[in-house]
C-alpha cells in the first residue's frame, strides 16, 4: 500500500532527504493572501491510526535507517500534542536511528502549546520548527491576514526556543509592496535579531496564482518590488539585523529569489552586502524570471 499523500506537498530545501510523512492537510490559518492556502481553503488532521500506517508502511519500504522525518502539511504543530507525541514514539520504534522530527508551525501553534508540552515534544524528537514569520511589520501582518503580529511572533519563538526547540524562520522578501518595503524590510530584520533562531531562510514573494494578492496585483491595488527594489530590501534586511544570542545559518537559494546568497550571521554579514552591491550593479547576472518557483 502506498504511503498517502494529498497535493500541493510542501516541504523545506533542508528536508529533500527526509521521509515526507502525512500529519495533516492543508494550513488552519487558511486566509494569508499570497498563499495557496487561501485558495485551496482546507485544512484536517489525519487519524493517528493513518499515520501510524503510513509509518509501518515506510519501515517496510525504505528499512529501519531513516535519519529524518518531515511532517505534513503547512503547520502541522496545530495537531494536539498528545498526537504528535504518540507520533514520535512510533516514528522511533520503527527507526531507531532517527535522528530528527520537523514540521512547520505558525507562530500562533507555539502560542497555543504550554510549555510543558514544547518541552514534552523536544524529549520525545520532535526538535526542529519551520516557522513561517513572513514580516516583522505589523502593518504588513495585517494586511496579508497572517493572524499573528510581530510581538506575538517574536514570544512564540522565544517561548520555542527557551523549550529547547530549533527554530528555522522564514521571511518572504517583497510582502509589503512598493508601498511598504522599508518599513517591511527594517522591522523584520529587527525581530529576526530579537528572536535569534538557529536558522533564516529568504524566500522573494511570489503570490499563489488565484489569491487574495494576486488578484490586487491585477487590479493595480498591489505594487510588487521590482529585481533591484528586491536587492534593496535584502540589503535593508540584513542591515537591521542586529547583535544575535547565537550563530543564524543565512540562506536565500530558494528558487523565488533572485539571487541566491547563503552565509552565517553575523560573521558573513558584510560579505552578503557585497555580494548584494555586486548584484545591483549587475542587474543581468540575476535570476531570470522564468526559472523563478515556488
């Protein structure tokens, strides 16, 4: 019996060697106007009797050396933690080398789990959170329907990490429009150094084709970032980053940008910015637009 999958299957870069193992379906904060989840507009959770099949079926496909689980779908954190938890004892049964848990989470998951139980799941293996920020900028939160704002953002992240949990956050370059790209572009460099994660991912906004801001885009309601206003927000982001409690891995190769920079903040920082500089002044070693995805 295959193991079961429902597209669009999302997963992070870092997790292309992972088992993809289906928790849920779909994001509970289903209205975010760039995303396919406004669109699709469903979200459930899968019996842990499914899931508990799905793994048994892997240990019989793939054998008992599995390093890497990735959960299903686009904020699996919203399952009560009794599942995940049950989840992750099974996981380590059938692969006892398992080494690591993750699935994404949006910073309201954090917010509506004790403690106790982030706790709870870093015991357990469930030790590494995709959390989608997108802005740092309140207005920017509001406008996109993100149901979160900044402060919110930054005590979830920090309750995570205070748990023991290791946080890779995402920000998406361009969410506030020719309108907003200073204000986006500052304060989410601002609350990426008051959250400190372990990782920082870029992603150049690309709205899902049908969404809320894609149809503003058409409407001329929405003004997107052109390559070099995008470089230019790059350049402000990493400028406001400031001091940082612990080494940040910095990645921007996600296939929506641009121009693919990678690097450790703070050390590479100034390396970054001349790679940035090099690339405003370069406009044609760019991406082009058409091998641009999501």
């Amino acid at each position: 019996m295959p193991l079961y999958y429902e597209e669009p299957l999302y997963r992070p870069p870092s997790e292309a060697g992972s088992l993809l193992i289906q928790a849920t379906v779909g994001c509970s904060f289903a209205h975010c106007t760039y995303c396919i989840s406004s669109v699709e507009g469903r979200f459930a959770i899968r019996p842990l009797a499914d899931i508990r099949q799905d793994l048994a079926e892997a240990r019989r496909l793939y054998g008992p050396r599995v390093p890497k689980i990735f959960l299903l779908a686009q904020n699996a954190l919203a399952m009560p933690a009794a599942d995940l938890l049950e989840i992750s004892a099974t996981a380590h049964e059938l692969f006892p080398g398992l080494k690591q848990i993750s699935l994404y989470a949006h910073p309201l998951d954090l917010l509506q789990k004790s403690r106790a139980e982030l706790q709870a799941l870093v015991a357990a293996g469930v030790t590494l959170l995709y959390v989608g920020l997108e802005s740092g900028n309140d207005e920017v939160l509001r406008r996109v329907k993100k149901h979160t704002t900044a402060a919110k953002s930054i005590l979830a992240c920090r309750r995570a990490l205070d748990a023991g949990l290791r946080l890779s956050c995402t920000v998406i370059i361009g969410l506030g429009g020719r309108e907003l790209t200073g204000e986006h572009a500052r304060d989410t460099g601002q609350m990426i150094a008051a959250i400190s994660p372990q990782y920082l991912g870029c992603l150049t906004l690309m709205p899902y084709p049908g969404s809320g801001m894609d149809r503003s885009i058409t409407q001329g309601t929405f003004e997107p970032l052109a390559p070099p206003e995008v470089l230019e927000e790059f350049r402000v982001l990493l400028e406001n980053i400031g001091p940082l409690e612990r080494t940040c891995i910095f990645r921007a190769n996600h296939a929506s940008n641009y121009l693919s920079l990678a690097g450790d903040l703070p050390a590479d920082r100034e390396r970054l910015l001349r790679e940035i500089a090099a690339a405003q002044s370069s406009p044609g070693s760019l991406r082009p637009e058409a091998w641009r995805a999501l």
